[in-house]
C-alpha cells in the first residue's frame, strides 16, 4: 500500500494526549491512544494518537484477515508459521520513500496467540462478551506525534496515492477543540472467575508440579469483571493518575477496548539493539516513604524474590539468544517504586543477528516469562490446564512496529478490556516450590488495587480532570 506523505511541525504546548483524544475520537471512530507517564526523559516523553485505520492484519480464531479500510482483502485460516509470514508481509507491504523510524502499525498480541508462535495448543474457554481477536495491527492515515519534552506536535498524515488529502479537515477539528465528557457507573459487583479457596487450590497444585520438577516456576492468574454503564475511558483517565506507568493505552476497537497502564516493556528493538526488561520480586507499598525504603531493602534480600527474579532474568538471556548475539545483563534487580507497589528490575540487551528479522524476534521472546514462568513451554501447558479459561488479552502485548525496524511493545498488565458493558481485568503471581499460598493470594491483589481504585475513581467524573 503506496501513500504520499506529510507532516505537519507545530507548538504542541496548548495539547494534551487525553485532551486532543476527546476532542477526536467521536470525529475519528477506532482511534488509539498511546502515552508516555515521564514527560522529563527526553527518552520517554512521547505520546501518539492514532487516527482512522487504512489497513489492518487481524487474527480471529485462528484465522487471518487483511482488512483495507472496511473491506476484507484476505480471510483465510492459517497454521503458526503462516500467521508470522503474514504478519511479515503486512508491515513489509508499507516500505517505501520518506519514511520515518516513528512511523509504523500500532496494535496488541493476546497471551492466546502464543498458539502461532509456538507448539502449543490453547483451549478456548471463554464466554462471548469476553471474545476477542487474537491478534490486531493497523496502520493510520493520521498519526499526531505529542513530543513533551519540548512541547512539540508533529501531525502526519499518510495518504493513498488514489485520495485526496484530508489534512485541512483534522486540523479544523483541532483548532475548534471540544471535549465531550461522558459519565461512567458500575452498575454490579466485582465478581471474579474463582473465589479466595479456588485460587489457593490451583497454587497448591502448581507447587506440587515445582516440587516433582515439572517447572521451576508458573504463574498463575485469575479473573475479575464488573458491568457498568456510560463512558469507560473515565476509567483509563482515573488509572492513568492513580497509576501512571512507562505504558498508558487507550485502544478502541469499536465493539471493545483495550487500556491500561503497565510498567513491564516486552520487548524494545532500537537500532539493531533488542531489550528486555523483566520485572520480578514484588513488595506492596505502604504510603509511608520510610517504611517503603526498609521494604525496599528487605525486597532486595528476600530469598525467594531473588531466586525467582534470576530465574526469570536467565529466561530472558535464553529468549534473546535466539535471535541475538552479544547477549548480555546490563543492569540487575534494581529496586523501583511503582504506585501500589515496589518491584526487582533488570535490563537484557543483545544484537540482533538479523536486522530485517523483528517478526521472529517478537515471537522468540513472546509471552515474558513474567507472565509465564520456565521453563517457559511447560509453565505454559500447566497454565493452560489449571487456569479456569482462556486469557485472552492478559499477558500479551501492546504498543508499536515500524517499518524501518524499530519495536516497542508493553506487556498487558494492569490493563482492562471492555466489551457489552463489562470491564474485565486480570493479575496473577509467580509460583514456586517455595511459596507461602497466602503471599501468593496477596501478591494478587496487590497488583490489582490499582484497577480497583479507578473503577471506583471513575464513577466520580467531577473528580478528573485531563
């Protein structure tokens, strides 16, 4: 797919992300937004939103399609090697003059997708408001680029060769910027996919597969949903305060969204270097500063945190090697803060053997063995067995690919779907032969104190502002 490109070079001082995604959305239905939560880091201080999809690669239910604006150009079933040679050739199809490393396809990889990826089979137990495609990436005709670190805007737009240019139209629209707000209210209880007892159980039975050496460890998850009424992305604008992260997202897809805010890259190539950053050891924060720091320091010698954040850091060495040379551990389990909770994290790097090979590389290092545990094939199986259904988009990825060959994808953590007025929202802790069940439980609800909190948050739109 052939386009002419500009940009556009602006003060972007008087815009907000959240701001210029109200004022758009409505105009612009499918539109993505992706932000960055450090606007002092020249390296991190980027925002994007993403406006009204040309073509798209979607795979549902194992089956693939090319959608070029509202038309299916393909739609046929597909074996794994097939999805990635079609993924390949989707983001290949764009290469042409005048691109930028910026430039690329915007979109998420559900955990259930590691069937085209690897040798493994994933049962399929959901229910059908839960149902979503496995896999989707699009390319916008606009793409406005928020640099906050200098308070720049870059807008650019990607015009077919066969269309005239709309540029004029969205920029009326940003200068006559209104921002419509939609109230948000639960309208039932948190419910999850288990009880307290249901999820002791399965950890008592992961422990017993560490202990006969089935796996070193597996992490295990579970399940919560509300209903709800009016407008979700009061609940994204709440997390994003309550709980601003490396990755904040809010991804419409029409018939359901996917948001969040996560704090675990799965995967960043920049020039050629891949890296990894896992995160692992996982103490709750108290709200106290001098109490945070003697937990910080006793995260930093806990033996069992330690023991499963260098494991999951030699997974990642392993998972980098198979398509990285110079593979190596540049920082090691440095204690960070987060809102709710302080966490071990490590940085892997290594060189790409093959430049022009990112697809294979994101399915080499795909799902983070944060979210699976290792050895990582196994830890998968036992997870398919034990969990109640399908994690659909849990445990996945979300972010961006260009097209010179640069990747930046968040793991999906801390993150909701939203789908016939229901918010589902997952967490799950890493099981070890050595695990206190309880901990484990706790561990839980620990990383979704945050998603709680904004729901509730949200249900008060007077008390946010953008």
């Amino acid at each position: 797919m052939k386009f002419n490109i500009q940009r556009k070079h602006s003060s972007g001082d008087l815009h907000t992300p959240v701001g210029l995604y109200l004022a758009l959305r409505d105009i612009y239905p499918s539109a993505l937004l992706l932000e960055s939560s450090d606007y002092h880091s020249a390296g991190n201080s980027s925002s994007y939103i993403c406006l009204q999809p040309l073509s798209s690669f979607v795979v549902n239910k194992s089956r693939v399609e090319i959608r070029i604006k509202d038309k299916v150009k393909l739609s046929e079933n597909s074996d794994s090697q097939h999805v990635l040679e079609y993924l390949r050739n989707f983001l290949e199809d764009f290469n042409q003059e005048g691109l930028e490393a910026g430039d690329g396809i915007y979109g998420y990889i559900s955990y259930d997708a590691i069937q085209f990826f690897e040798d493994i089979e994933i049962n399929k137990r959901v229910s059908k408001d839960f149902e979503h495609p496995e896999m989707i990436f699009s390319a916008f005709r606009f793409v406005i680029h928020l640099n906050h670190y200098n308070d720049s805007m870059t807008i650019t737009e990607f015009c077919p060769v066969d269309e005239e240019s709309t540029f004029p139209q969205l920029m009326a629209h940003i200068h006559n910027q209104r921002n419509p707000v939609f109230p948000f209210s639960t309208t039932s209880e948190t419910v999850s996919n288990m009880d307290d007892e249901s999820f002791l159980e399965m950890v008592r039975k992961a422990k017993t597969n560490c202990r006969r050496g089935d796996v070193f460890q597996v992490v295990l998850s579970r399940q919560f949903s509300v209903s709800y009424k009016g407008d979700d992305l009061n609940v994204y604008r709440a997390l994003r305060r309550i709980n601003p992260s490396p990755y904040l997202y809010y991804f419409d897809y029409g018939s359901f969204r996917i948001f969040g805010s996560s704090p675990e890259s799965q995967l960043k190539i920049k020039n050629g270097i891949a890296t990894l950053n896992p995160i692992a050891g996982t103490y709750r924060r108290t709200g106290n500063d001098a109490a945070d720091k003697q937990l910080a320091e006793q995260l930093a010698l806990d033996p069992k945190e330690n023991a499963e954040h260098a494991m999951l850091v030699d997974l990642a060495r392993n998972d980098l090697s198979r398509s990285c040379r110079n593979v190596e551990v540049e920082t090691y389990k440095e204690v960070q803060y987060f809102s709710h909770v302080i966490h071990l994290v490590s940085k892997v790097t290594g060189s790409m053997k093959q430049k022009n090979n990112i697809i294979q590389t994101i399915a080499d290092t795909f799902p983070a063995g944060t979210l699976s545990g290792a050895p990582k094939h196994r830890a998968m199986q036992i997870i398919d067995y034990l969990e109640p259904q399908s994690r659909g988009f849990y445990g996945g990825a979300v972010g961006f690919i260009s097209f010179k060959g640069d990747v930046n994808l968040a793991i999906l953590i801390r993150s909701f779907l939203s789908k016939n007025n229901q918010l589902f929202f997952q967490a799950g802790a890493g099981i070890v032969n050595a695990s206190d069940i309880h901990s484990e439980l706790q561990e839980v609800n620990n990383k979704l104190a945050a998603l709680h909190k904004a729901i509730v948050v949200a249900s008060d739109t007077n008390t946010i502002t953008h």
